[in-house]
C-alpha cells in the first residue's frame, strides 16, 4: 500500500487545481475573522464578504446586532491596521435571516 500523502500537500493541491490563494488579504480577513472580534460576539457573528469598502457582518440574535454595533469602530480599527492594502472604509451589521 501507498503511503498516505500528507494532508496539507493534499489541501494545497486542492486548493490550486480551485483557484484559492489562502494568502489574498480577503481570504486571510475571513480565515482569521474571530481574532478581530471581542470574546463575547465569537460565535454570533459571521463574516460574509467585502463589497466595495464595506465589510458585512451578520449577527445570529437582534441583540447581538445591537451590542456589535456599538463595538464595530473598534473592530473596524483592528481590521484596517491589519489590511490596509483592503482599503476598508465601514463594517455594515445586518441580522441573519
């Protein structure tokens, strides 16, 4: 029998023959989305995507809706420290449908 083939060289080649370059700053943001948000929204927030300037976050609850935008200015700093080359400019915060 073959030896098994390392799994990261699999998910490499995998990620290639898909056109996925896990070092672009979008998928970097996404990939490290929880690091950027205080310890109380983990897990009720999800990042969705950059449209234009603008990232979009969905909360799970109205409440957390409400809560993360009176932290989201802070998130925001964080996350254009870490991208600037993203040229962020607002976090919009929407409830999941």
């Amino acid at each position: 029998p073959e030896d098994p083939q390392d799994s990261s060289k699999y998910f490499e080649q995998v990620f290639k023959r898909l056109n996925i370059d896990l070092n672009d700053p979008k998928r970097q943001l996404s990939l490290q989305w929880e690091s950027f948000v205080p310890d109380n929204f983990k897990g009720h927030t999800t990042f969705k995507g950059i449209f234009e300037n603008s990232i979009l976050v969905v909360c799970d609850h109205p409440s957390y809706v409400t809560l993360f935008k009176m932290t989201k200015g802070e998130v925001l700093k964080k996350i254009q420290a870490t991208f600037p080359e993203l040229g962020i400019e607002k976090l919009n915060v929407k409830l999941k449908n």
